[in-house]
C-alpha cells in the first residue's frame, strides 16, 4: 500500500457564508476545530455507507484503477439549533481500510 491514499474528502461548508468567511479563507479542516474557532454548539450528525464505482478523478487520487469498487462515506453534521454546518463526503478503498 505504500504511496496510496487511503481516504479521499470532500467538504462543503453551507455556513460559511454566515460565518463571515470567503472562498479563499483557510478554514480549519476538522471539525471540533471548526466548532471552537467560531463558537458553534455541535448538534447531531447523520452518516450514510454505501458502496459504488469510483470515478477517475477519486480513484486517481486514492492510487487505485478507474471503476474500482469503493466505500462512501456521505455526513452531514449540524449545530444544535438543526441547522446545517458541514456536508463531507469520503471515499476509501476496501481494502485500504
């Protein structure tokens, strides 16, 4: 396994915006972080597994053949107040994990 990623992210944060950050701003990329810089209260997380076929780009980047059979990671995390802070998506290799 050596020179292969084993997890590929991505993120959208639907309340920067609210937060007062821009698109080029460095936004802490874990999210207990995120909640202490800004002062959010954490509320609930839902998460999804499935499997599908992975597309060029993520299987480029995770070191495996296009259509390799992959695991999704689909959260969504929100504030206590219900309202959406992060939607992430993450794929992983099977047998990188």
């Amino acid at each position: 396994m050596a020179g292969r990623s084993n997890l590929y992210q991505q993120a959208a944060l639907p309340l920067a915006r609210a937060l007062g950050l821009k698109p080029d701003d460095v936004v802490p990329h874990i999210l207990l972080d995120l909640v202490r810089e800004f002062g959010l209260a954490l509320g609930r997380a839902n998460e999804f597994a499935s499997f599908e076929t992975g597309e060029e780009m993520v299987c480029s980047q995770l070191g495996v053949a296009d259509g390799a059979k992959l695991l999704r990671l689909d959260r969504i995390a929100h504030t206590r107040d219900g309202v959406p802070l992060e939607w992430r998506v993450s794929y992983m290799f099977p047998e990188a994990a």
